[in-house]
C-alpha cells in the first residue's frame, strides 16, 4: 500500500503576524532530532518531531498564554486526516494548521483576506 507521506505546516509568527507554509514528510522527520520553523524576523514559530515514524509531535510557543503546547499525533492520524487545526487549549486560538497542502493554503489564504477585511473597518 502507498500514501503520500508529505504534510504541510502553517504557522503565524507572533512576532511580525506573517503566515509561513513548509511542506515535511514524516520520514524526514525521523532522520533530524527535531525540525524548526523560523521566521524571517528571527522568531522560532514551531518545532516538529517524529518517533520512528509512528508519532508525531507539533511543539508551538503560544503568546497568548505564555506557553508552549505540545500536540501528539500517530503518524496514521496525521496522514488520513484533510487537515488539523491546532489550537491553544486555553484560548481556543488557532495556532497551526497541518495536512493536505492545497487546504492549508486554502485557509491561510481565507486568514489573510479576512485579517485584511477586518483591519479596512477598523481603519
């Protein structure tokens, strides 16, 4: 049986409000300790690991709450499922999105247009 191992991550830097998408596969993962995400401000915005392909860990620093989240998946979790939306379980905010690359895309680009909407009446 084939799947396709590549998943797709977005995160917002809370520092600079820029969405960053970057395509990972699961054994990629398990051949670095853990992979990084940065912003180009310098801020760290995520970190993934995977366990001899079977888990997968999404660590998120979260300016909301102060915290860092930590959210474990089984590998089949995160390759059967469209996409996941990763929230701080304080705050219900939504910190990441991970899966299928055409529906991250698609959501960060509708968070985009509704962040820009959202400042033209605030302005």
């Amino acid at each position: 049986m084939l799947f396709d191992s590549n998943i797709s991550v977005a995160v917002r830097c809370m520092d600079c409000g820029v969405f960053h998408i970057q395509n990972v596969t699961l054994f990629d993962l398990h051949k670095s300790d853990m992979h990084s995400m940065s912003c180009g401000c310098g801020k760290d915005i995520i970190r993934l690991k995977s366990k001899e392909c079977k888990t997968f860990h999404v660590y998120i620093p979260c300016e909301i709450c102060n915290k860092e989240h930590l959210f474990t998946f089984t590998s089949k979790q995160v390759l059967t499922k469209k996409m996941r939306i990763l929230e701080c379980p304080a705050s219900r905010a939504e910190l990441a999105f991970i899966g299928n690359r055409q529906l991250v895309e698609e959501v960060v680009t509708k968070y985009e247009k509704d962040i820009r909407e959202l400042i033209d009446v605030l302005i």
